[in-house]
C-alpha cells in the first residue's frame, strides 16, 4: 500500500477472504480481479475501496474514490460514536487515517493545496508509523505556497528531522537571502540521505529490485524534486551543490547498478567532463579545486562534513 501505511486493518465483512488474498498477492492483475469481486459483494467496504485507489493510476479517479470512501468511513464512525482522538487505536479508524493521507497526497498532486494542507493537518494530529511520509507532505505544501517564515518557525520548533524538514528548511532559507545558513542546512540535508538530490535532477534513475530505503529516498525525491523549478537562482545553486558533491564523490559515471558502467570507461570520462563544464558554468570550480586537494576520504559523511566545514556553498 502507498504513502506510508500498510498491512491489514482485519474488518469483518462478507469480502474479508477476497481482501486477505488481494494482500498476499504480488500479482497485480490478481489483485485487482479481488478488488473488484469484493467491491461487488461490499460496494462501501472501506478496504476495498483504499485498495482500489490505490491500483487508480489517473489522480482525478482516484481522488473521486478517496472521497467517496472517507464520507461513507466518517458517517460509520459517527454512528459508532468514535471519537476523532480515538481513530488511531480502532480499526475503522485507523482505514479512515489510510484513507485521508492517499487523500492528502492526491489533492496536492492535483494542485488542491489548501484542501490538501487541511488534510494533512489533520493527520499530523496523531503519531503515526508512516516513516515521516505526512510530514514531508506537510512542509512541501508550505513550500509550494512560499510560506518561508513559517516554515523556518515550524522547523525550527519541530523535533522530528525528517528529509522534509531540511529540504523545506534549505529552501526557506535560501529565498529569504540567508544563504550562509542555506548552505549549512544543505550540508546537512545531505549527510541525511546522500543520493536523493541525485534522484532530484535526474542524475540517477529510479532504483529497481533494490532496498526499501532506496525506493524512500527516490519517493521522497518525486515529492521535491519540482521545488527547484520555483527559482532559477536556486536551481542554479542547489545543482551547484549536487554536482561538486558528485565530482568529489565519484558519482558521475555510475548508476544505481555500477555494473552497467563496466566496460565503458569512456562513458565515465565523458559524464565527469560534462559535469564539470556545467559546475565551471554555476561558478562553482573554484571550490571543486580547492576541496579536491583537502579530500582524501571516499567517504560520503567525511567529504560532506569537509564540505561544510569549509562553508561550501555559502556565496
């Protein structure tokens, strides 16, 4: 299941087999053969209808779905007389919590932003297991609604550092000409998880048959990676970053799977050539030569704390 949640919620119901085998099945086809057999027995099964959102490519559809079941989930709950403060400790509730964050993303994939940030606050209300996946949300949605001030409060009140707490906290910082402090935050937005930038600006592909934290990072990327197209004077300062980052870290002329370079070492030449003219062109080969004779570690978290150390990217 999308967004962060998943396993069984265990409701009763007449389509409660047809769901079981729809979760054990990794045959797309299967499941959604389930999912619709289910849906003809329990037209208003709230399972059924997270999971048919969830085989729903077209964000409209999908959406229409979403609503449809989040009405039907909160006229049940009422009845039942379920407190809002209760939902994360009850098994309809926690379906009505699945629902409303597929809800969440969906609005903002759709440009409902003001309907998406109150869904999303709504959901930061509880503590949720969905490794910082409402969150990141969160502050993307203040990112797109250029709320700088109240993202540098917020983040700088929040506990939890999540990748969208730092990316949302570069940004801010960046558009509200405090650059020196940018930097540091980019530094440390990138100590977080090393390749996502590279996932940002189509640098690496999207990992295939790789690690669950491998598929987080490119998630999380997809979410951001527009955020850059906001400001030419950012992009142009965030690539800058990634590329000296790159060079000094051999990621230029490799892959996700480096197996796919063996052979080709021309290809490796050509790529770090390549990046280099557009780092000499983003101003930034000053500071690849300087940095080049202080790193002697492979190390990403030594090279990035030598990065940072020597305020890299704070002009």
């Amino acid at each position: 299941m999308k967004k962060g949640f998943s396993g069984r919620f265990n409701l009763e119901g007449e389509a409660d087999e047809l769901l079981d085998r729809a979760y054990e099945s990794d045959d797309e086809a299967e499941v959604e053969a389930l999912v619709e057999r289910a849906l003809e027995l329990e037209p208003d099964n709230p399972e059924a209808l997270l999971l048919r959102a969830d085989l729903t490519d077209d964000d409209e559809e999908r959406l229409a779905i979403l609503r449809g079941a989040l009405d039907a989930v909160r006229s049940v709950l009422k009845e039942m007389e379920i407190e809002p403060e209760e939902f994360a400790e009850d098994e309809l509730g926690l379906v009505y919590l699945a629902l409303l964050q597929r809800a969440a993303f969906t609005l903002f994939s759709v440009g409902e932003d003001d309907e998406a940030l109150h869904a999303v606050e709504e959901l930061l209300c509880y503590d949720l297991e969905d490794n910082g996946a409402s969150r990141n949300l969160y502050y993307r949605i203040l990112v797109e609604r250029g709320d700088w001030q109240r993202i540098l409060t917020e983040t700088g009140q929040d506990d939890d550092h999540q990748l969208g707490w730092a990316y949302s906290r570069l940004t801010a910082a960046f558009m509200l000409g405090e650059r020196p402090f940018a930097a540091r935050m980019f530094w440390d937005a990138l100590i977080m998880s090393p390749n996502v930038p590279f996932y940002m600006l189509g640098y690496f592909p999207e990992p295939e048959g790789n690690s669950e934290a491998e598929e987080e990072d490119f998630n999380f990327a997809a979410l951001y990676a527009d955020v850059w197209s906001g400001s030419r004077d950012l992009l142009n300062w965030f690539s800058r970053g990634v590329i000296l980052f790159g060079l000094l870290s051999g990621r230029f002329g490799q892959t996700a799977d480096p197996k796919q370079r063996e052979g080709h070492p021309d290809e490796v030449g050509d790529e770090r050539d390549a990046m280099m003219e557009i780092l000499t062109s983003l101003g930034g080969r000053a500071e690849y030569e300087a940095m080049s004779a202080l790193i002697k570690d492979s190390d990403d978290a030594a090279i990035i704390e030598t990065l940072a150390a020597h305020h890299c990217l704070a002009e």
